[in-house]
C-alpha cells in the first residue's frame, strides 16, 4: 500500500521543496495555485510504504508550519498501480549496504524478466535505473536513515484520534463484550471469556491516553479519560443490573472464574505494564494490533464484569477485590503505553510543544506512580 503527501509553500520555497523530492526520488506533481490572495505551489507526493516519516522530516525543516499555508497533509492510499514504486518498497527492504554484484544480479534479473515477454514499462524502468545509478554503493536506506513502517506522530494520532470519532460504536462493542463475558463468568464457560475478550475495543482509549500524554496535548488527555472511565463505568453498571436482575430469580454462585477474577498477585499490574508495551509496540509497527489488543481485553473486560457481579448480589468483597484488580490493570497498561511512545521518542516535532509535553509527561507519570502506590497499599491493608 501507497501513502501520499500533500502541502503548499509559498514560490520562494519551492526550490528546497524539490531538492529535498529529488534526491528521495518520489514521485510528484505541483500546481501553480491561489490562496489568500498568495500565489501558492500545491504538491502532491506519492511514497512507498515505510517512506513517509524521512521525507516529512526533510521537508518540516523548509516549511513554516506555524504559518496557516504550510502544512503538511498524510495519507494512506487504498491503491496505487506503479510499477516503479512497487520495486522502489521492495529495494527499500534491502540490506543497507548493495554491493556491485546484487546491483548486477539485479540487473539480469530485470533483463530476464524483460526477455520473457513481461511488460514491466520502459519508462518505469529507465526511472528505476536512474534512481539505482544515483545513489551508487549507497542505498537509499544508509543514506536517509529511512526505516521501514517507521512510526510518526501524524500516523499514531490518526489511529487514536479515530476511536474520538467512533466513541458510540465502540460504547456498544464494549457493552456486548461485558454481557457475554458476564455469561462466561456466570457459567464458568472460559470459551465463551475468551469470546467478550476478542469483541473488545478497550486498548484504542487508553493508548491514547498515554499517546496524548507523551506529545503533551492536554484537552485531547481529559478527552480520552473521561471517555475510558464512561466505557470502564458503564461496563460495571450493566453488569451490575443484569446480575440483580438474575439474581431475583435465581442464585447466582461465585464459580472459579469469578473467583479468579479476585484474587490480586503481586506481579498482576507488572503483567499489565508488559501488556502495555506490547500494545504500544503494535501500533508503532506492523504488528497486527488485534491480537495485543485481545490480551488487553483479557485484564480490562472481565473484573470490569466481576466487580458488577459484586455489586449485582450485595458482595463487598468480590466488588472491591475485582474492582482493585481492575484500577491496577488500567493504571499498569497506561505505563506500559507510555514507556514504549518514551523509548521510541514520540514527542511533538516543535520545540516548545516538545518542552511542554515533557513537563506534562513528568506530571502524569508522578499520578501514575501516586496511584500505584496507594493501590498497592489498599491491597496490602485489606489482605
């Protein structure tokens, strides 16, 4: 898949625009344009995969982009049909060092496939060539320090930013996901557990707490954990009322799984903070999310279901020991989220949003570690 970027400049700053293009070799095309009473230059660049994040970064330092016309738009294509582009992803995929043999090796192999009849497009071909011959001994991954499925800010806010978008789809997904695993509990039926943990949104939310966190945005913080504590609340409450529900009709016994759901081990939040990272790792790479995202469920979903159990059938103890383990998980997964965006550098670009995200950085990590610290008390006094 094909990503594209698109910006205006100013006539002024056209010059380093396209030095910078050329010497990535993407394709691009520019438009004379009008804005503001400006004249403006609109470029439209198409990548490879893995390409976007170097050539942004090449670009930000010739852009304004506190003035309104200079910004940078990124996007992920749904296709793209380019010969050249194609193999531009493929070579970047290479070793970092070519050799003059695998340079030759892949010029017969170029040649073997032209010989057989494959139309592989002349014109693609003689771009290809000159993009090989250009960059000599150096491929183009030494020499722009590219890395493929690099993570950039524009990328991860795009994903956390969409569960903002989708917050009633994800309220319902979560609410069917606490009944089934509230059937699961009841029954003591581990199948049908796993099940609510697959239908699961939860790691979208507090990723992007942590996300916000480390770039230091404020609004879009409280945002993400008013919307957790709404999904984490609502999944209780429901659970709550279904239970009491039931509850008058028939009894309803604490099985294994309920059981297991109360029982806090010293490693439980240590599990969480590693889940986190995990989690975090996910969204900066090509690791299918879907499948960090199902173990996240597995720490969130059911002792959210359990501690309304236990409020469902008048149980103190049930309630709080589920709900302990609950505020654990969630405080370990936040960590573990920030940890990896930290580790990886996520931060804004500018420097004073940079300086202001560390000092907000700073301050949630102290919460964070504040909470920990009261829950492992509570745990310690009520054992």
């Amino acid at each position: 898949m094909a990503e594209r970027i698109e910006f205006t400049v100013y006539p002024y700053q056209q010059k380093e625009i396209d030095e910078v293009l050329d010497a990535f070799q993407v394709p691009y095309v520019m438009t004379n344009t009008r804005s503001s009473n400006s004249s403006t230059i609109f470029y439209i660049v198409t990548l490879p995969d893995g390409l976007s994040g170097s050539v942004i970064e090449a670009l930000e330092p010739k852009l304004n982009t506190k003035d309104k016309l200079n910004n940078i738009a990124h996007y992920k294509t749904e296709s793209i049909v380019s010969d050249y582009l194609r193999r531009y992803e493929e070579f970047l995929a290479e070793e970092q060092e070519i050799s003059k043999d695998a340079i030759k090796k892949s010029e017969e192999k170029n040649s073997s496939i032209s010989n057989s009849g494959e139309d592989i497009g002349d014109h693609d071909g003689y771009l290809f060539s000159q993009l090989r011959n250009s960059i000599a001994m150096q491929s183009i991954k030494s020499k722009f320090k590219v890395k493929a499925n690099r993570p950039i800010v524009e990328e991860l806010i795009s994903k956390t930013d969409t569960y903002a978008s989708r917050r009633n789809d994800i309220h319902i997904m979560v609410l069917i996901a606490t009944v089934v695993a509230l059937v699961g509990l009841i029954s003591n039926s581990v199948a049908v557990i796993i099940g609510a943990m697959l239908i699961s949104p939860l790691m979208g939310p507090f990723s992007s707490i942590a996300l916000n966190s480390a770039l230091g945005r404020r609004k879009e913080i409280k945002g993400a954990l008013v919307f957790s504590a709404k999904l984490v609340s609502s999944s209780i409450l429901l659970a709550a009322a279904i239970t009491l529900a039931l509850y008058v009709v028939i009894p309803i016994e604490i099985t294994p799984e309920i059981q297991s759901r109360t029982e806090e081990h010293t490693v439980g939040i240590v599990v969480a903070v590693v889940l986190g990272i995990a989690g975090g790792l996910a969204m900066i790479t090509a690791i299918p999310e879907i499948i960090v995202g199902v173990a996240i469920a597995a720490a969130l979903i059911p002792p959210a279901a359990v501690t309304g159990i236990g409020i469902g059938i008048g149980s103190f103890d049930v309630a709080f020991s589920a709900f302990l383990i609950l505020t654990s998980n969630i405080i370990g997964l936040v960590i573990g989220f920030m940890i990896i965006f930290l580790v990886k550098r996520i931060a804004p670009r500018m420097y004073p949003e940079k300086k202001k995200a560390e000092k907000v950085v700073k301050v949630n990590i102290s919460i964070l570690i504040g909470l920990a610290t009261v829950l492992a008390a509570m745990e310690f006094i009520f054992k």
